[in-house]
C-alpha cells in the first residue's frame, strides 16, 4: 500500500453536509448520486428498492450508531488529487450496515459508492445485546 | 434530446447500458425489470439513471397487489373469513374485501404489512380478538409455540 493510500484517522466531510444533501429526495433533482450496484444492494440488503427510498431512509435517520471506519481515496477517479472517500458502519434495526461516499468538487454533487450489509464487520446485534445485558461468553469479550 | 451528463466528471460521453434485476415481495413471486445504467467512457463512472425509480415503483406496486391477492386467498383458505378478519382487527367492514378485490385500489403499505404479519403468524387474530390482553396474547403464543413443537417433533424426532 503506498503512502497516498494510508486511510485517514479522521473523517474528510461532516456527516451532517451528507446527510442534509439527502433530504432533496430522488424525485426532485438531486446533488446526490447512486454509483452502479448501490441501489441492487440497498434492495437486496435493506428492502429499499428505489433511489426515493434510499435517500428517504437516511433522512429520516436511518442509519443509526454511525461509526466511522475510514477516509481513502476513491481510487477510480480522474481528479487530481483524487476525492476522499469516507466509509461508515450504521444499525439498522437487526443489521449492521455500510455506507461510503464522497463528494466531488468538480460537479459539486455527493456520490453513495457503496450501500450494503456488513455483518462481518464487527459486533453483531446479538453480540451488543448480549454485552449490554452482560451475557456475553467471556471467550468473546474483546472480540471487537 | 437533453444530453446525458456524467454525474462525475461532467463529458457527454455517457452511454446507456440496460441491464435486469429481480425484485420481490413476500408472498408474491419474484419479477424481472429492465433497468439502465449510465456509463461514462471517459471516466468509467458508472451511475444509476433517474429514470429507474419510475420503472421499479410500477413493478412493485404490481407486485404488492399480488402479495396482498395472495395473502388473503391464503388466509381464507384457512378457514378466516374477511368479515371475522375485519371485526377482529377493528376495520370498518369491507376494507379486506375492497384491498382484494378493487383492482383500482392499491392497500397502503401499512395494511400489507399487517396482513403479511397475520399471513405469517394468524393466531394474532385470535390476539385481537382477545383485545390484545397481554395475559391472554401470552397464552395464545404459548399454545401455539407448543403445538409447533410437538408438530416438529412429529415431522423429524431427530430434531427434537
């Protein structure tokens, strides 16, 4: 991994800029866009079949206990230099989630590169509830 | 004819491409939809049209209307009839009758999802017509849970 591809500690947008693009909903024009595949895996994964629904889901707060994985560069761009991409992890409901974005400057418009499940990513919902009711086998404590 | 932007890097160099992906709803089968995809050739962006949500929404209201179709055939062929369904869940009388058989009308989404939810597990109608007591909800979930297990038990001894 070379040096520009090191991910970056901290998030390069507010989440708050993102989240506020998404409230002009798919039906209006949008500064908000769905990379090839999102909207497969929104359906698939979450049950939300249209870009309407997707951009509604998150406005309405959707994507719960946001957790901030990491900022790299999107590595398929034109732009010099590239535009940084930051990725989340989310809850929702019994699924943790994944979602990264960036912004591009040069057509100022927010860009979901992915939207899926990510189970693998850490804790499961079993996990936090059993460690909130401190019932977690002790061979999974500091499992995160 | 407007000019197709790229959505990232603003050429015209943006091509169509279709392609089909299958939607579903529980209790109706699966379906095919055609939809488009912009591709940048200058970039390699690739972006889903604006276009899509229209195509998809027209589906899945069809296929909601067949979910719905087919939940109540189910239920009624259990033995529920619409007017006991209607009185045990407080519905105005023909409301079931009028999401079944009114192709005019689409069910809200709410009412799908009660009806999903009843198709899935129907001695909820015996929970509202017990008024949704919480001792009697809990007996009736006991019953049933039982009588699924001695059914599983039945069925495969090995499991059980």
């Amino acid at each position: 991994m070379g040096d520009a591809e090191v991910p970056k500690p901290q998030p390069e947008y507010d989440i708050k800029d993102f989240l506020r693009a998404c409230k002009g909903n798919g039906r209006q024009p949008s500064n908000v866009v769905l990379m090839g595949g999102v909207l497969e895996t929104a359906a698939s994964h979450f049950s939300l079949k249209t870009k309407e629904a997707t951009l509604a889901f998150i406005n309405a707060g959707g994507l719960e206990d946001l957790e901030f994985v990491n900022s790299i560069e999107y590595r398929r761009s034109f732009e010099v230099p590239p535009p940084i991409c930051d990725a989340y992890h989310f809850k929702s409901g019994f699924s943790v989630g994944y979602i990264s974005f960036f912004f591009s400057e040069s057509n100022r418009k927010w860009i979901i590169k992915s939207f899926h499940r990510d189970d693998a990513c850490g804790p499961t919902i079993m996990e936090f509830a059993l460690r909130k009711a401190g019932l977690l086998p002790a061979c999974l404590e500091g499992s995160e | 004819m407007e000019k197709v932007i790229c959505s990232y890097c603003g050429k015209d160099t943006v091509s169509i491409k279709d392609h089909e992906i299958e939607i579903s709803e529980p209790y109706a089968e699966s379906s095919t939809v055609k939809i488009q995809e912009r591709v940048c050739s200058h970039c390699g962006f690739s972006e889903d049209d604006g276009s899509n949500d229209l195509v998809i929404q027209k589906e899945l209201a069809a296929l909601k209307r067949v979910s719905m179709v087919n939940v109540l055939d189910e239920l009624n062929a259990m033995g529920h009839t619409t007017a006991s369904m209607e009185r045990a869940l407080g519905l105005p009388a023909r409301t079931i009758a009028r999401w079944k058989n009114e192709r005019s009308m689409s069910p809200s989404a709410a009412a799908l999802a009660l009806m999903r939810m009843i198709r899935t597990f129907p001695w909820l109608l015996a929970v509202a017509d017990m008024h949704f007591e919480g001792e009697a909800a809990r007996n009736i979930l006991l019953q049933h849970a039982a009588k699924e297990l001695v059914d599983i038990h039945l069925e495969r001894p090995d499991v059980l």
